[in-house]
C-alpha cells in the first residue's frame, strides 16, 4: 500500500501531460499559407467556388480549433484538425491551380478578341465610308461613326487593361468593341442591300 500512494501522482501527472495534446502548427500553418497563395493567385475571381471551397475548409478547421481549446486541456484531441488542415491545404492548392488554368485561358480570349476586335472596326469604317448618303441618313451615319469611335476607346481601353493583367476587363472591352463594329457593319450592309449596292472589296 506504501508503494502504491508513492507512486500514485506519479503516474496521474504522467497522464495529465500526456494528455495535454497541442495544436498541430505546422499544418495550420501550412492550409493558412495555402488560402492566402490561392488568393494572390486571383482564385476568388478566376476560381470563385473553388476559393470558396477552400474558405469552407479553413472555417471548419478553425470551428474544430476552437472547440478543443474550449475542453479541458487532458480531454483535447487534435487528430480532427490535422485531418481538417489537410483537407484545406489541398482545396486552397486546387483553388490556386484552378484560377491559374482560367487565368491563362481569359488571357488567350482577350488577346484573340483585341486582335479580331481591331480588324473588325478598320472593316466597319471602310464599310461605313461606302453607305449610302441621302436625306434622313446623316442622322443615323453620325450615330454609327459616334459608335465606332466609342469601340476605339473600349480598344484602347482592353488594351490598356490586358497589359497591366486585367484580363477579363480586357475581355469585356475587347468583345464590346467587337459588337460594335459588328453591328454598324450589320446596319450599313442592310441599308446598302435595301438600295441594291454591293460593297467595295
């Protein structure tokens, strides 16, 4: 009986400290830098549900964080949140090569569209040089010039915005460019085929 109230503490402190499990840092730290690489990769616009997805992720391991840290310190477990940080280490991953991928895909568009945008409008002016004048025409031949030179700007503008990266903005600008000249072309051929005039090649 001597022996066993010697030893006794010994071995409910042995306990005590064995159960004391600690957060897993490194893997906290890891789903942390991964969320914030998929950010800096432009995912919550190039990659949205995947961001979200790792968002998600990165709000359950933190749910889980908290409620060990709100148990008695023998009783916490830290198995769940090293599972759950490793799952949100690999969504952010996912959510980052995703956003790249479309990136480099919107890129491709609007580098296509600036260029088929700009040939486009230089065929809508010449177009636009050979429709028919008349009364009640200078109306609506001043309204298609006024759109080109508004499709001048969105080029100039998509341009602008594809140098300094903002691809979809370059996009947007380019394909409003593109309509513009599309539908003036459209308009001044229509009016030429109603007067029985063929275009100049």
């Amino acid at each position: 009986m001597i022996r066993t109230s010697v030893w006794a503490p010994v071995v409910v402190g042995s306990m005590f400290i064995a159960g004391c499990a600690a957060p897993p840092g490194a893997e906290i730290s890891a789903a942390d830098a991964a969320v914030a690489g998929a950010e800096t990769a432009e995912a919550p616009s190039y990659a949205p549900a995947a961001y979200t997805a790792a968002q998600d992720a990165r709000a359950q391991l933190q749910a889980e964080l908290t409620a060990q840290e709100g148990k008695f310190a023998p009783l916490r477990s830290y198995a769940r949140a090293t599972e759950l940080a490793a799952a949100a280490t690999s969504a952010a991953q996912a959510a980052q090569q995703q956003a790249a991928q479309e990136r480099e895909r919107v890129r491709n568009e609007a580098t296509e569209l600036l260029a088929g945008a700009r040939s486009a409008l230089e065929e809508a002016r010449t177009i636009l040089a050979s429709a028919p004048t008349g009364k009640g025409t200078e109306a609506d031949l001043a309204g298609m010039k006024s759109d080109l030179d508004t499709a001048d700007i969105s080029l100039a503008e998509a341009m602008t915005a594809l140098t300094a990266n903002n691809y979809t903005e370059a996009r947007n600008k380019a394909q409003a460019a593109m309509q513009a000249a599309t539908q003036v072309r459209t308009a001044v051929e229509q009016a030429m085929a109603t007067r029985g005039i063929r275009p100049r090649a």
